[in-house]
C-alpha cells in the first residue's frame, strides 16, 4: 500500500523544521539591532554547540521519526509548548535572540512569563527536546537528546545567570 506523503508525522517535523527557520532568521535579525543598539554579546563559545545539538536533533527526528504514527497525548503537550514560547517571544519583542545579549541601561523583563519562571524559554527548549521525540515514539531518542542538551544548558545558564546578575539587562 502506499502511503500518503502528508502523513502527520511529516507534517509535524515539517512545521516545526519552518519554526526553527523561521526562528533563527528573526533571531539574526534581533542580534543584529540589539548590536547595533550598543549591546554585546556574553559567552558565545558554546553557541556553535547549541546549534549543533539542535541540528543533529532535528535530523535524527526527521530519519528516525518520519511516517511514525504520532502520539496524539505527546502532541497535545507539545502543542502546550508552543503556547509558552509564543508567549516568551510576544514577552521579549525585539529583544528576542538565541544569543546572550546585554543592552546596557535597558531593564530586566519582568512581565509575561517572566513573572512567573526567570527563564522561560528554557522551560520550553527542555520541554520540546524530550517532547518531540516521544510524539514520535522515540523514548531513547528523547532521554540521549535531553541528557546532551541539560548538559549545554548547565554552561549556558550557568552564562546567562552572571550576566544578568552582573548587569541585569539580558535579553533572551
């Protein structure tokens, strides 16, 4: 029997391969007015590995879980996800990046989630890295990609938390 193209599964990966496009392009477009604005960026060594995690995330969700039938109590979770991060994107504005960046004299953001969590958006990456995978079946695909990324997060926070304790004027 052949199967459709537009199975769910594909569909998902697809949405969420544009989403991370989509992303990465209006976070360049952020960084680059925040740096024209006089802000600077913290700690990008382990950037590159970020997105490398990422990447390779995303291409093992696309080999191993395409056409997999997807776990509709996954998705709904998933789906929550999304909820959160368009909130933490609406929240932050232009100031949005997948960079540390500082702009000096400009203050803390203290409302949506950021009222709630001091680092929402983590919330949601820690919560689609395992997420994802398990919509698709794939358990071990999501604890490896969970233990790899919570180790990236450790540095990244770890960055993070000094320089908005150092300056208070993050913007992620």
């Amino acid at each position: 029997m052949i199967q459709p193209l537009l199975v769910p599964s594909v569909l998902l990966l697809a949405l969420v391969t544009a989403e991370r496009l989509f992303e990465l392009w209006l976070a360049r477009r952020h960084t680059a007015a925040l740096l024209a604005r006089g802000a600077y960026e913290v700690a990008p060594g382990h950037y590159p590995l970020i997105v490398g995690l990422h990447t390779v995330w995303l291409i093992g969700l696309w080999w191993l879980g395409a056409g997999h039938e997807l776990h509709m109590t996954w998705l709904v979770v998933f789906l929550g996800l999304q909820c959160l991060r368009i909130w933490v994107l609406l929240t932050l504005g232009n100031r949005w990046t997948t960079r540390i960046i500082i702009l000096p004299n400009a203050p803390l953001v203290s409302t949506g989630p950021y009222r709630l969590i001091r680092h929402p958006n983590y919330v949601v990456v820690v919560g689609e890295i395992a997420v994802l995978p398990l919509c698709l079946g794939l358990p071990w695909f999501a604890l490896w990609f969970s233990l790899m990324n919570a180790a990236l997060l450790v540095v990244r926070i770890h960055a993070e938390q000094g320089a908005l304790d150092g300056s208070s004027h993050a913007s992620t």
